[in-house]
C-alpha cells in the first residue's frame, strides 16, 4: 500500500481519517481546553483514493481553525489587558461546610466559566433559529449576535467558524430528540405500552420542534458533510437504535412481537411519519388542499402511526 500523508490514517472499521495534534499554544483555548490534546476525525470514506482527498481537505481546514483559535485567543487577550493593573485579591476557599452544602461537596463553577457556558448556550439558541430560518449559506453571523448578548469576535472565540457553530447546532438538534428519548424510562413500563410511549414522543417532538426538521432538510441538502464523522453525534444517536432494539428483544421473548425485525428499519418507519407531516407541511397543502397541522385531525394522525406500529410488530 502506497505510504499514506502525514495526519492521514486508517482507522480500524477500514475508513480513512486524520489523527492530529493540538498545537500547545491552543491548550488554553476553550475549545480544546477540557478535551483530548489528539484531534481524530473520520472522512467515512473507505476507498482509499476518495479518503485521502477528503483527508486532505480536513487537514487544511484543521488549520485554519487553528489560525482561527489564535486569533480569538488574542481578541480575548486584548479585551482583559485593561484590567490588568488592577489589584484584586484571589478569591477565598470555599469553608468546609460551605463545601458540604454543595452536591457531591464539589465547589460551585467559578463566575466567568458559568458566564461562558451562558454565552454559549445563548449562541446555540439564536444560531439554532437562524440557521433554521436561512439554511447554512443564508445564514448570518452578523444576524446570530443580532439575537444574543454576545458579538460577531465571541461567536468565533467560541466556535471558530460558521461552519463549525452549524455542525454544533446539528449536534444539539439532534440531542434534544434522544434526550427526550432517554427520558421516558421506558424499562420502566409494560413492553407494548413501551413502544407506545416511544412512537408518541417521536411524533410530539417533531411536531413541537419544526426547526428541528428544517435543519435535518437543509444538512440533507449539504449531502451531511458538516455531521460526517462526528463521534459524538452517532454515538449518541445509536443509543436510538439501541432502545428499538432492546424494545423488540424484550417484546419477542414475551411472545408479544415477532422475530427478525430489523431496528433500524422500525427506527426509519416511525421517523418517516413523524418528519414528512411536518417537512411536507406546506406543498402538501398546496397540492391537496389539506393541513397536515390541523388541531382536529392531528390526534387521528397520531394514533394512525402508534397503531401502525403496534401492528407491524405483532406476531
């Protein structure tokens, strides 16, 4: 095999990818201040010649991430260096009963972390709604610190780029459905009314978060380049075909569901419902004159996919 580039590996499943280090001027950047000093990613490309074009390209947009990094790291500097000849004492250690009051005895996070978490969370937000509104290449930075109580230079302090603040908001969408998922606790409950409870949820979390729906569409559009290869993102995901799966196992020893149902196919059936009816929402109505979203037939339309299921896994 000819001798692969620098940062250029294949990874066990056979795909190529990069393997890189963070460069130690950036340890102290927040976005690799609390992770692995080792960037791994993969191309999901296992034909060598693709992989390594693809690889490529990462590796260069690797580095102006980390150009882009720098240059945040100096906007922060520049912001604190007039406060830098003030005095201040450092703050006091908690006592220890004040230790104890707090759960799990761990101190509270200090001040400016939980202001970072806060920004963060409200550029999440406001991005999550614009890039909703406009897709990624309509979207604005300018317009997302329009939303919030941050600016265009802390948007990319803490993200680095459009591109990257786009893959965080698909990773955040995707998170709220398995989030809602998990909450179910669903071991909890009879098999049948398990499946149930979960087909329910799918449709009343599509239906509550159409923004949810518009980004999956517009990342579909961009051929899921900005979500490939993120681990977090199918880690967390599979945890969904995890719970199809353990539902079905538990339903055929019980005798209640049949054998050799394929959990992502039941996964794909219950989605499909629930994300064409609001996806198709508005040529459906001017092709067939009729609103997916009305309130009088919406409860039918949920119990017609509970009961389609529920059919299509009995014996």
């Amino acid at each position: 095999m000819a001798k692969l580039p620098k940062n250029v590996r294949i990874g066990r499943n056979g795909r190529v990818g990069i393997l890189k280090k963070v460069p130690r001027d950036l340890w102290d950047h927040p976005q690799y201040r609390e992770r692995a000093k080792v960037i791994e990613r993969s191309t999901g490309a296992v034909d060598l010649a693709e992989g390594v074009k693809i690889a490529s390209a990462m590796l260069r947009d690797l580095e102006q991430e980390f150009r882009a990094a720098r240059s945040e790291l100096a906007v922060i500097d520049a912001a604190d260096e007039p406060d830098a000849l003030v005095l201040t004492a450092p703050p006091e250690p908690l006592a220890v009963a004040e230790v104890e009051d707090v759960p799990g005895g761990q101190p509270p996070a200090p001040p400016r972390r939980r202001e970072a978490e806060t920004t963060r969370r409200d550029i999440l937000d406001a991005a999550m709604e614009e890039f909703a509104a406009k897709g990624l290449s309509g979207a604005r930075v300018d317009a997302i610190a329009a939303r919030t109580r941050t600016t265009k230079p802390m948007i990319y302090y803490h993200f680095g780029s459009k591109e990257k603040l786009y893959a965080a908001v698909m990773e955040e969408a995707y998170g709220g459905v398995r989030s809602k998922e998990q909450g179910l606790h669903l071991d909890e409950l009879q098999t049948e009314e398990a499946m149930r409870r979960l087909v329910e949820v799918t449709f009343d979390h599509h239906a509550e978060h159409p923004e949810y729906v518009r980004l999956v569409t517009v990342e579909n559009i961009e051929m899921g380049r900005h979500i490939t290869g993120r681990k977090s993102l199918i880690e967390r995901n599979a945890i969904a075909i995890e719970t199809v799966r353990d539902l079905l196992k538990r339903g055929e020893t019980e005798g209640i569901f049949r054998a050799g149902i394929n959990p992502w196919h039941l996964h794909f059936l219950i989605s499909s419902f629930c994300f064409m009816r609001v996806s198709n929402r508005y040529s459906w109505r001017a092709v067939f004159d009729m609103d997916l979203w009305d309130e009088a037939d919406v409860p039918a339309q949920r119990e017609m996919i509970v009961e389609t299921i529920l059919r299509y896994v009995k014996p």
